[in-house]
C-alpha cells in the first residue's frame, strides 16, 4: 500500500495545511510502532524541524480531533503513546524487558467482538488488546 503524502492526509482530515503540521506527520509516517511524546519531540529536534514541544501537543490535539492519529497507554512505559491511524488498526506484543512493540498482523478481538455484539446486544465502536511478555532477543539474554 502506497502511503498519502503528508499534505494529503492533511486534506483529507480537513486540516489546513502548515509547515509544522506537515512536518510532524513526516516524521510519524516514518515511525513503525507508537511513540511517546518525549521521543517524537526527540526526533523533531533531530530533523531540525524547530517545533517547540507546546506547538506539538497542540498540533498533537488537533490531529486527535480530526482522527488521524491514535493515543494508547503503554504500561510497561508508563507513558502515552502515538501513532498515525491505518485503515487496519493494529496490535502490538510488548516486551516487558526491552519495551519493544512487536505489531501482530490480524486482530485476534474480530471474532470475539462479533460474539460479544450477538450475546450482549452490544455494540462494540473500539477495542484496546496490548500482550505483555519477552521478546525472542530477551529471551536468548537470559
Ligand atoms: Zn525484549
Ligand atoms: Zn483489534
């Protein structure tokens, strides 16, 4: 799948397009699984985009608003963690030692999400899955 460009999405989500909008979109494209905050504003200063960290939970929020990003806790960071949203939401394994995030390829809830919408006559709009355990590089460490 070939991804929009960053102004792209921005018109998609009825954004007005900036610099600084489109620069942190950049930068979470390029990003394989969550990250918090702190390291995004790491990765900002890194490509020398020059935004200060109030402009990014500002530009964070709007993103939130318009659904083009996504805001999970992670436990084993204790932290907030974002995302771009995909068509195909994902789940992640997360290694309780190195705090890798390992993204699973289909979502084991699908089944159990229509079986709970039948039994309970509920209807389900999100789910959060997140697996804790020790990836195969912990794993050979200990
Ligand atoms: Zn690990
Ligand atoms: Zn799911």
């Amino acid at each position: 799948m070939k991804s929009m460009s960053s102004r792209a999405l921005l018109d998609n989500a009825n954004l007005k397009y900036s610099r600084q909008r489109e620069g942190l979109l950049d930068v979470l494209k390029e990003q394989k699984t969550p990250i918090t905050i702190d390291q995004l504003d790491e990765l900002v200063r890194a490509k020398k985009l020059s935004i200060n960290l109030s402009t990014i939970y500002r530009i964070l929020e709007a993103f939130l608003k318009h659904d083009m990003i996504e805001k999970t806790f992670n436990i084993t960071m204790q932290s907030y963690v974002i995302e771009l949203k995909h068509s195909h939401h994902r789940h992640y394994l997360i290694c309780l030692d190195c705090q890798k995030m390992i993204p699973i390829q289909q979502c084991p809830m699908h089944d159990i999400v229509e079986h709970i919408e039948k039994e309970q006559n509920f209807h389900v709009s999100a789910h959060q899955l997140e697996i804790y355990g020790y990836c195969s590089d912990c794993i050979k460490n200990h």
